[in-house]
C-alpha cells in the first residue's frame, strides 16, 4: 500500500478512510485514474476497516472482491472502507471512491480471511529483493 503514498489514512471501529492525490504515474494513458490504483485503494481500505473491526486485531487477507466503475477519478481520490459484518473466520466489507465534491467514483465489496496466527504480530517488513 505504501507504494501508491496515500496522504492520509485512519482505521478505527470498523471504519477506515484512504486519501490520494493522483500522481501522473498513477494515470492511464486518458489521464484519469487507473483502474488498478482504484481497486487496490478499495482492497487496502476494506482491509483496514476489516481489521480495525476485530478486538483480536488479526490480519486479514482478501479472497473475494467486486468492483463497480462508476465515472473517472481526475485528481483526488477518498476511499472510504466499512466492514458490514464479521465472524470468527471472515469479514465483509463495502468500500467506495468518492471525489473531493462527495461524487461516487466506484464501489466495491469484499470477502476477508482472517487470520488468526498473525494476530498480534508486525507487518512484515519487505526488503529490497522483495517482488
């Protein structure tokens, strides 16, 4: 996630919040948001709300996601993740991509994996020979 520089993120009660200015490296070749950067904001805030659900704080990995585009995102993008309901394996989650102005600019809906043995633990961290 750090990849893509968000200048903003929170994460509390189920709730998280992603905020990106669009960088031209980030743009497809019409100049509005890529897909890919849009669907990996709406994974990385559905996961954030997701874990920012489970008192345990267990980490979560992604086994199903939807994506609806709605219109081109042009410079700022907010992501904004809600995690509808959990249980003790699985977390599902809404996520959206909003403009500054409150404009949808896609949507989403995913299926998390929790996992149990990381809770607790660190992220881990990559190294430069990393993929």
């Amino acid at each position: 996630m750090a990849h893509l520089e968000p200048h903003y993120a929170s994460a509390q009660d189920g709730n998280a919040r992603l905020e990106l200015k669009l960088q031209p490296w980030q743009r497809n070749g019409m100049g509005v948001a890529h897909g890919g950067v849009i669907m990996t904001l709406l994974d990385a805030v559905m996961a954030m709300a997701a874990k920012s659900a489970d008192p345990a704080g267990a980490w979560v990995v992604t086994i199903e996601m939807k994506t609806s585009f709605l219109r081109p995102g042009r410079d700022e993008l907010i992501a904004l993740g809600f995690c509808e309901h959990r249980s003790t394996s699985m977390a599902f989650c809404r996520g959206e991509i909003k403009d500054p102005s409150g404009r949808l600019i896609a949507t989403a809906m995913g299926t998390f994996r929790r996992m149990t043995a990381l809770a607790g633990r660190r992220a881990p961290t990559q190294t430069a020979d990393d993929p």
